[in-house]
C-alpha cells in the first residue's frame, strides 16, 4: 500500500490526503507493537527466573526419601554425603549408598539427565526407607546401622508414569546401571539390586625378627615383613631398650623390599629389641618382630658348687638321689660321693659315682628308720658339699588299702544313689573310685571318679527298666581294691506315661491339655492360635461400599477392623492401623478407644493402636474407626518420591487394602494432566521465546521505519519536491 500510494503521488496531488490516513495508521500499528514488544521482554524476563530459579516442589520432602531434603546438582547431592546427615539430622546416607555398591567416585563419575519410570522395559527397582508397598518389597538391613531400606519395582501401571531429574552412572565394583533421584536422593537400579564382591583391602604387617649373635657383643637383626593387596613397604626402624627402658640403639633403614637387616654391637645387659615397619598402610608392629637378646660380660675366675639334694621315694625302700651342681668360668666337675648315716651318726650306706655332668642322679635301698643322706662333689677346684646337699628321710612301714563297702539307695524311680567305704593304714592312699554297672544283658557302663577321700557317694540315673549290678573298685596307692562287700544290685520299674503325649512320664508338668482342645497336647502343632486380619469400608453419608463410590467434602467413611481367631487355643494380638495415608484427605472423629500417636515432623506418620486383648478360638473382635472428609479438600500436590502420598485416594491396609477415591479440586486434574505433557527443558522454552522476541522486535523496527519514510515523503510533499 505504502509503495502504491508514493508511486502515484507524482501524477495523482489528491493522494496527500490518503497519505495521511495511512500515516495514522503506522501510528497505531507502531504503538501497537511497541506494547506488544515491551510484553514480550517482560515474558523473556520471567522465563529466565524459571531457567535460573527453576520451581521446586511445594511437597518434595517425604518419609520415605534417602535424603530429607530437595537437591537441584550432583554437587548439592555429594555435600550432603560428604556431611552423611540430612535435613533431618539422620546420619546413615554413606552407610545406605556403600550397602547397595555405590560409591563417591561412583557419584562424581555419574551424568545428569531425565528418567521416565518405565523406562527400561518398565523394569526399573526403586529403593525407599518405607514399605510403601506392602507384599512387593524387599527388606535390606543396611550394615553398621539400625537402617532398614525397602526395593520394589517400580513402574505401577500408565496412571503412575512420571519423568524425574536423576544422576545416572555406573557402579564400579561391577559396571551395573544405577540412577539418584535428585529430588529425594533414593537409589533406583535396573531390575532387584545386588551388592557387589568387595575388593580386598591392602594389608601389610611385620611378619618376623631373627638375631644371629655373630660375637660376645655383636649381632645381625634381620627383619621381615609381608604385604599383600598392592601395599608398599617404605622403610625398617630398629630399636633396643634395656631393662630401664633407656634407648641404646634406634637406626631406621629405608627399602622397598620385604626384607632387611643390619649389624650392631650391645653394651652388656639384657636388652628388647623391636622393628617398626612404616608401610602404605601406616606403621606397623607386631608381637613376632620383637625380641629379647642379653650380653654377658667377660668371664670371671672359675667356680664350682653343690647347689642342692633331692630325694625321691621309688617305692617303700628305694629312693632316688638327685645332686644338682654348679661349674662356671672353666671350673669341672669329677665325682659325687653319697653318704647315709642313721640317728646315730653311724654310716650304713656310701657311693661314688664318676661324672662330669652337673646333673646326677642314683638310687639308694634302705631298710625302715631314720636316715640322713649327704653328698660331695669333688671338683677341679676342691671339694664341694654344704646344707643345701644334706637331707633327711623316714622309710615308713609297708602301707594297706581295701574296699570295705558299697551301699545303695533310691532317690527317684530312676536316680540311684551309691556310697562307698574304704579303708587305708601307714600311708596308703586312696586316688579314685570306679563304678561298673552291668544290665541283665552283661552290657557295662564303667564311671571313674577322682578322689582321695575315704568315703565317696555317686550317683547314677538309669536310662532303662531292669535289674543292674554294680560294683565298685577302689583305687590305691597299693593297686586296685574290691571285694564282695563293695557289690551290689539295684532294679528300675516302667514309669507311668502320659495320655496326651507318651514320651512324657505320667507326672511332669508338661503332661497337660490343650486350654480349648481336652484330647490335644497343649504343645501339638494344632494347639495354636491363628489371626485372619479382616478389613471392610464404608461410606456411611451415602450408605454404600465406600470403595464403590468417590468420596465427596464431608462424607464420613467407617472402617471397620476384624480380628478372627481360627486356632486352637486362645491368644492375644494388640491390633495396629496406620491411617497416614488416609488423613491426607480427612479427619478422625472416632476410633473406639485407640491410643493415637502424634504425626513427627519428618514422617507426619499416625497410628492408631490398641491394648493386647485375648481372643478365643473361633471368636473375633471389631473395632470401628470413622473418619471424616475435609470440607476443603487439599490439592496439595503429589510427593516427588512417593506415588501414594496426595493420590486423591484415602489407602489403608489391615490384612487386606482398602482405597477410596476421592473428590479433588480441578488443579489436581490438571497435575495429571501437566504430568504426561513433554518436557521441552529451559534451553528450548528459552530459545522459543527468543524468535518470538525476534519477530516482534522486526515487526515494531518495520513499523517505526515506515514512519520515518512517510515523514520524509510528506515533507518533501509540502516543499513541491514531488
């Protein structure tokens, strides 16, 4: 238009007045988009907060999340596991990650991206600390900890699907697929987790210390030391100690190899030698790489000595003379004489024994009496005798023994009790007693029993009826004693039995009924109580099954708790209902005399539970809980991590699970719907807006162009240039 109209001025004068109805209209078209443009600038503007800023979840944060908190980087997700505690104070996130294989490397290593939950083939495992759902989850206790986590796959069905923000890497230990939901920071795996093999540690010890003693004072240490796992040995540091604990020698030798040594001379002196291994794995010690040496000094002046007499009785009159001596500093021994001589002084016994050992050894034979035995030793430095080789003995009259007698008495059916008495005169002694008891079958059982007394009692409990023999020896110092007198029998009748149960006697405590079954042993494996868990709901305002219908605002929905025994004997359960779920959306106003807990901060968890109680067998027990829907229903978004949490469905499980569906507001359905669109990401949502900017921007720069033109057009107009 603007091109026909300055075209034809030249021809046509009537065209000025066309020419300014169209100037009028750049006008508005120029302010027109001069709003538009500023509108645009404004939406970039808005659009960058979301690209810098991006919105969070109002409801991130749930019970069942690794981490109590939202992360937005790998950074933010490796600060708090470098700290191990959460918003929440816990302190078991390193624990969780190393249980299931994934380490910090692990982490670093791992790329940001979005996941969908079913991808994979819809085979995806998602770990959580609650059983969220029960009878598909598998428990792991989580090492070092009082931790226990939850796995279960995924991936519900096309109404759970959703995409998450997730570092995704693989696992060192093994090269197997894992992700981190940023939002929560709960593991998800490919398919149920494994734990992988752990890598051995690096180790290293020392492992040994031999000295070769090369003179009086001088020594070779020679050091071991073992390492395995690609541990490194640095250097060896010797050390000795004397007595005082004063430091007479202290050399560090550096090597790589697993073995070192080195040559020293010691002062005089008892000494602990140690060696200290500085390894890759620190410095070690060990008992096997400490040693004591000791340095004698020079030898003194030749000395010899009877150091000591002892006498040793080998039966009623032989005894045996033992000398002890002592030859240091080149001294030697030739002889021992042995002298005895009675009360009287008067010698009855000598002899001389040739040898050079500092040990000997002789026997002697002596009638009964009253001796005094004395020896010299005749040495290269004179003779040696003193007190400490001069000794006195007595040879008693020959010694007796004998069994006198055993004696039986019951203490039970089965218990026998047998006491023995035996006799000894000049020294006899008694050293044990033997009991041999023999069936009517000749079978034998043989019981020995230490003891020096002369009185012994034994007990014996016979596993069998019948008639027994037993028969008692007594064992002394003068050989094996028994006899008529230490004979005896004794005879074991069949024990009455029980009814219920014939491998109990009649009398013991355990021969009773079952409490409701009188013809049952009251430990028969049908003699229990058994529970069945029943639970129904209903929708008392519009009086029907309240899960065949949606819950509207202030709807009151009764759920009614079955308990039934159908065992044998009476037993007692204390029932529990957790209604967490279902106080999302409603409020309790009955619930039969149930002991409630306070929701805590972190898990907003709430139980209701009731007092143990007894239930017979074939009886039930119901309790009745009401609950009413809010009059304002939340739209409180759903929990990032939990699929169940603001679902607009009350879910309840009590043997049996329970959902009601709920009324919710219209934004709820547009959060499902939000949920399915596809996620362009900032950079597109950026780039869009950018040509749009572009566009507009060319659009008003047109329009004021136009304008000027027109300007210039209608000025040279008016000047008669045209």
């Amino acid at each position: 238009m603007f091109k026909k109209i300055v075209s034809n001025l030249p021809f046509s004068a009537a065209l000025v007045g066309q020419l300014g109805i169209y100037a009028r209209r750049l006008k508005k078209e120029e302010a027109a988009r001069r709003v538009g443009l500023i509108f645009t600038a404004l939406a970039l503007v808005v659009q960058s907060f979301a690209v810098f800023s991006p919105p969070e979840s109002a409801n991130a944060a749930d019970r069942d999340a690794v981490i109590y908190q939202t992360l937005r980087s790998k950074e933010e997700l490796l600060r708090v596991y470098d700290q191990n505690r959460d918003n929440a104070g816990r302190q078991d996130i390193k624990q969780i990650y190393a249980h299931f294989g994934v380490t910090r490397d692990d982490i670093v290593r791992a790329t940001q991206t979005k996941v969908r939950n079913d991808a994979y083939g819809g085979n995806l495992h998602f770990m959580g600390r609650t059983n969220a759902y029960p009878g598909r989850t598998t428990a792991h206790k989580v090492d070092n900890t009082s931790t226990t986590v939850y796995t279960t796959k995924w991936f519900g069905g096309p109404r759970d699907v959703k995409t998450y923000d997730m570092l995704v890497g693989k696992r060192a230990a093994d090269g197997k697929w894992f992700a981190i939901m940023l939002v929560c920071g709960n593991l998800v795996f490919q398919g149920p987790p494994t734990t992988p093999p752990q890598k051995p540690s690096p180790s290293a010890t020392c492992s040994g210390l031999r000295i070769t003693k090369l003179s009086r004072n001088k020594f070779t240490f020679t050091a071991n030391a073992s390492t395995a796992n690609g541990a490194s040995v640095k250097t060896y540091t010797y050390t000795a100690n004397d007595s005082s604990g004063k430091m007479v020698l202290n050399r560090t030798v550096e090597s790589s190899s697993n073995s070192s040594s080195i040559t020293t001379t010691l002062p005089d002196g008892s000494f602990t030698v140690n060696v200290s291994v500085l390894t890759s794995e620190g410095r070690k010690v060990s008992d096997q790489c400490s040693q004591k040496v000791t340095v004698t000094p020079a030898p003194p002046q030749p000395v010899a000595a009877c150091t000591g007499l002892t006498l040793t009785p080998l039966n009623r009159t032989t005894v045996k003379a033992a000398t002890t001596a002592s030859a240091t500093n080149g001294a030697t021994i030739r002889e021992y004489t042995y002298v005895v001589k009675d009360t009287s002084g008067k010698e009855v016994s000598k002899r001389t024994v040739a040898s050079s050992a500092t040990n000997n050894e002789t026997e002697l034979t002596l009638s009964d009496g009253n001796y005094v035995v004395s020896v010299t030793i005749n040495t290269s430095v004179g003779s040696r005798s003193g007190d400490e080789c001069t000794k006195s003995i007595v040879i008693s009259p020959a010694p007796a023994a004998s069994c006198n007698s055993l004696v039986a008495s019951s203490l039970s059916r089965t218990n026998q009790r047998f006491v023995t008495t035996a006799a000894t005169t000049n020294g006899a002694t008694v050293s044990g007693y033997t009991y041999v008891i023999t069936d009517k079958n000749g079978e034998t059982h043989r019981q020995k029993v230490s003891s020096t007394a002369l009185t012994h009692e034994y007990q014996y409990t016979f596993e069998q009826n019948g008639t027994y023999t037993i028969q008692v020896i007594v064992h002394t110092s003068q050989g094996d004693k028994t006899g008529e007198s230490c004979k005896t029998t004794a005879t074991i009748n069949p024990e009455p039995r029980c009814e219920l149960n014939p491998s109990l006697p009649l009398d013991s405590e355990q021969c009773k009924p079952c409490p409701d079954e009188p013809n049952l042993w009251y430990r028969d494996e049908n003699c229990t109580a058994n529970f069945e868990l029943i639970k129904s709901v209903r929708n008392l305002t519009q009086n029907t099954d309240a899960t065949q219908v949606t819950a509207r605002a202030n709807d009151v929905i009764e759920y009614s708790l079955t308990v039934k025994n159908t065992g044998l004997t009476t037993g007692k359960i204390a029932m529990k209902d957790d209604v967490t779920d279902s106080l999302q959306y409603a409020n309790l106003i009955s619930y039969d005399g149930a002991n409630v807990s306070k929701p805590s901060e972190l898990t907003q968890e709430t139980l209701l539970s009731w007092e143990e109680v007894e239930i017979a067998p074939g009886a039930t027990i119901t309790k009745l809980v009401q609950v009413r829907v809010k009059n304002d229903i939340p739209s409180m978004a759903q929990h990032a991590s939990s699929l169940q949490s603001y679902d607009c469905r009350m879910t309840n499980i009590f043997g049996n699970t329970t959902n009601v569906d709920v009324e919710c507001p219209t934004e709820k359905a547009v959060e499902g719907v939000v949920s399915e669109l596809p996620r362009t990401g900032a950079g597109v949502n950026m780039a869009s807006a950018g040509i749009v900017a572009a566009i507009v921007a060319f659009l008003y720069a047109r329009s004021r162009q136009l304008n000027t033109e027109l300007r210039l057009v209608r000025k040279y107009v008016n000047a008669g240039s045209i």
